[in-house]
C-alpha cells in the first residue's frame, strides 16, 4: 500500500485520492503517438498548518465535463469529497484551496462555492488570461466563467506571482505546462516538501527531456523542470506526484542526466 501521510516539521501532509482517468496516449503526447492507453492519478493534497487546512489541487469533480466524455474515463470507487470525510475532514473544515492551473483534472471540485464553503480559491492571474485565449472546446477555456464568478463574489482570489498562502504553504509560478502553473513548497522548519503538479506530475516526467503534447511552453517546461527538481534533490525534499497512480511520495536523485524518483515506500 502506498504512502499517503508525511510530517514536514510541525505540518501534516495527507495524500488525497480523486481516482484513475484513462484515455489516448494521443491526448497528452500529441497525435503522433501511439492509439494505446494510459491511466493517470488524481492526487490533490491536504496541509494542515497551526488552524490553516489547506487543500492543493481538486481532482476531475462528481463527473467529466462533457466535452471530455469519450476522451477520457474515471475510475474511482469513491471522489475526493469521501476520501476527505475518510481522513476525519469535513469539506467545511478547509480554509484555502490552491489550484495549480485550470485544467479540468485539478479544478473539478473547487469552481463550486458549496463544495468547500468556507475555503478561498487561489490561482495566477495568468492562469486565467491564458484560459480566457484557449479555443472554445479547451478544458481550460470551462474554468473562465466559474473563476470570473468567483472573484466577484469574493471566495476567489487571483494572485499575481509567488505568495506564501498560509504560514509554511508557498506557491512559486513555474510555467510551460501552462501559463500561471503553481507549484507548492511545504515548509517549515529546516524541512520541506514539493508539490509539482503537472511540472512533473508522475515519474516519467522526471526525465526533463520528456515534454507533453499538451505543455504550452515545452522550453520553459523543461528549464523549470530542471530548476525544481534539482532544487528539491539538494533540499532532500520528499516529492508529491499528482499523476502517479501508486507510487506518488518520492525523493527525487539525479540519474544520466535526468532525474528518478525513489519510493519512500511504508517507512
């Protein structure tokens, strides 16, 4: 069984579950690959700092949005909100929820003010210039509304660069999957951990050289890849991979060039 909990100094780190999504290697490598099929995680991640319980990321939501039906499938015996309930938590217990970017697989539960009632959604100001461009049948392109409505009414908060959410919860805008993408350093103490989230979503993408069909910015994708996850290396930070199915808590070790992601297993 996978790990799902870590302690990072006086910070409690619990890997959440939003199921499996199955679709085309097509749809996330670009049309040249093969017609075979992946299955990706959806590991959104909830912080507890002092009073703060922070939620990073949030899944596909009750159902596909329609334009992705065919596309791709869920798998999943319970969604994010009974996972939540499972690890003692009531929706209303969280405070923030950060979403990375906009894609579908991470804002799915958050663009609704009745799922987490008394939490404050983040995201880039870039991130939502950047969706307003997308064409109308991109996933990004359905967050617009959802957000603008949320800022409006107050439980939305647009940021505009690095900001530090709660005390030891920091998000750094690292692009070139999207523009505006967030990730997340866990800190406190002289410890840390690392959200990437579709910097480095599972562990092939560790390998900087591998770039999405879907990245925006592929140049800019694999220079911060790089910068992150040398950084989180040097710092012996254990590592968060959204996409992993199973083995989604790792230590990062530089490898030809590359880098791999080392289990951190039951201990």
């Amino acid at each position: 069984m996978a790990r799902e909990t870590l302690k990072v100094g006086e910070i409690e780190v619990r890997v959440l579950d939003d199921g499996i999504f199955v679709t085309d290697a097509g749809n996330l490598f670009g049309p040249d690959a093969k017609r075979a099929k992946i299955k990706g995680g959806m590991h959104p991640v909830l912080v507890r700092s002092g009073d703060a319980l922070v939620l990073l990321d949030a899944g596909f939501g009750p159902e596909l949005p329609e334009m992705l039906v065919g596309r791709y499938e869920i798998r999943r015996e319970r969604g994010l909100v009974e996972d939540l309930e499972e690890a003692g938590y009531d929706p209303g217990d969280v405070t923030h929820l950060v979403l990375s970017h906009l894609d579908p697989d991470h804002v799915g539960w958050a663009l609704n003010s009745n799922s987490f009632p008394n939490a404050t959604v983040y995201a880039q100001e870039a991130a939502l210039e950047e969706a307003r461009k997308m064409p109308e049948k991109d996933g990004r392109r359905l967050a617009v509304s959802p957000v603008e409505n949320g800022v409006y009414e107050g439980w939305f908060e647009l940021l505009e660069g690095p900001s530090e959410i709660v005390e030891g919860v920091r998000v750094e805008v690292r692009s070139g999957h999207a523009e505006g993408h967030q990730i997340v350093w866990i800190e406190s103490g002289d410890e840390a951990a690392l959200y990437t989230a579709d910097l480095a979503p599972a562990k092939i993408w560790l390998n900087p050289d591998l770039i999405s069909g879907v990245d925006t910015d592929p140049e800019a994708a694999r220079k911060n890849r790089i910068e992150v996850l040398t950084e989180a290396e040097e710092r012996g930070a254990p590592v968060i991979l959204y996409h992993e199915p199973k083995d989604f808590l790792v230590r990062i070790q530089g490898k030809d060039g590359g880098f791999e992601g080392v289990s951190l297993g039951d201990a």
